[in-house]
C-alpha cells in the first residue's frame, strides 16, 4: 500500500480513500529519485537548495503518511504534528500541498467522514460534532455540509438507541425524576439539543412502562 501511495504522488494520480493505510515496511520509490530531476518537490526550500530540501521534504512527506496510515486528518492537523516535529512551515506547506493534490488530504470528505463514524458508532449529537470539527481545524463551510448529512430524524433515531440502552442499566427503583435528569444529561453531554433529548426520554421512559405518564417530566 505504502508503493501505491508514493505512485499517486509520483504519477498525479487521485487517491480514492486518503483513511487507507500504507505499510511502512514497504520501501519509498522517491527516496531513489535523484535530486534535479525535474520534480516539484526538488524546488529551493527555506534557503535550501538540492539535497538537503529534498531530504526536508521527503522526511516530512514520510511523516505525514504515517499519521495518515493511521486515520484520516484535516490539513489543520497535519501542520500542527508536523511542526511539532520541527519541519519549516514551508517545507510542510509544500507536502500537504501535494498530498491535497493527488486527494490524500481532503477536508470536506474527512469532515463527512467523521461525521458519519462519530455519529453512528459513538452516538454523537449535531453540537458534540460541530465542537470537534472545529477544534479539528475543519471550516466553517466545510464542516456545515457534513453536519447536514444528520437528520432530525436521524438525530432523533440514535438518541432513542442510546436512552433504550441506559434505560436498561438504572438502578431497579430510582426515582423517576432521577432518572429522566440522568438520561436528558447524558444525551446532553453527547452534543443533542434539549428539545430532541427531552422528547425522546419522555417517549422511552413512558414506553418502558417506568412511572406514571400522566404525571409531568418538567
């Protein structure tokens, strides 16, 4: 896999998952590549000419396939680890810029994709995703089409699925006001509005037969 990644950015060809892994025993094709061989990468970077920006420039490009083999990140990730690393900015610029080229880094798709996983797998809520998009580095844009992709509907479908579940674990006998608090707080604290967490606790709580519903839940 590793192979196949260096071909696309050898090639300019278009990856079509930039989340899959690349095998890091593999060997680097572009490491053999002679300096002034007509690749953009060989361009003079920070000062530095020849060699050594082409060493600068294929150790970060190793470095930010590795974090990629791992999972899927925003640009905005990749230039903070890759400066924590201690590459020039120009130097990292210059290989997201490549990868975003050949479709390894694509923030609208990693921002759909994260979406997607978190709110299926991890039952989170439109708030809890929008918050992490952000601190991902993702834009506003970006991370607004994305979070379009989860319904109301859908909302309202996982929430029930995580009420049913926690339903089953209270306590036998815990006061129903208790109760209601506990599961409103922990839709709550997974990113939904209190308007969908409220409604789908009030119909679950009542389903399972947990209390008099004619009684008031506020």
């Amino acid at each position: 896999m590793r192979r196949r990644l260096d071909e696309l950015l050898a090639a300019g060809g278009v990856a079509t998952d930039p989340a899959r892994s690349p095998r890091p025993d593999e060997p680097d094709p572009q490491r053999a590549r002679p300096a002034g061989s007509g690749s953009p990468d060989n361009a003079p970077i920070g000062g530095r000419t020849g060699d050594d920006a082409q060493g600068s420039i294929e150790q970060a490009k190793d470095a930010a396939l590795r974090l990629l083999a791992v999972r899927a990140r925003s640009r905005a990730e990749l230039v903070q680890r890759l400066s924590a690393k201690g590459y020039p900015r120009e130097v990292t610029e210059q290989v997201l810029d490549r990868l975003a080229e050949v479709g390894l880094i694509d923030d609208a798709d990693f921002a759909r994709q994260w979406v997607r996983q978190r709110h299926g797998f991890s039952g989170k809520g439109r708030r809890a995703l929008e918050q992490e998009l952000r601190r991902k580095g993702v834009s506003q844009e970006d991370s607004a089409a994305a979070l379009d992709t989860v319904t109301t509907d859908d909302e309202y479908e996982r929430a029930t699925e995580l009420v049913r579940r926690k339903l089953r674990s209270l306590p036998a006998g815990l006061d129903r006001e208790k109760a209601i608090r506990r599961l409103v707080g922990m839709l709550a604290r997974r990113g939904y509005g209190h308007s969908v967490a409220f409604a789908v606790v009030k119909s679950e709580y009542e389903s399972a037969g947990s209390g008099d519903e004619d009684a008031p839940l506020d």
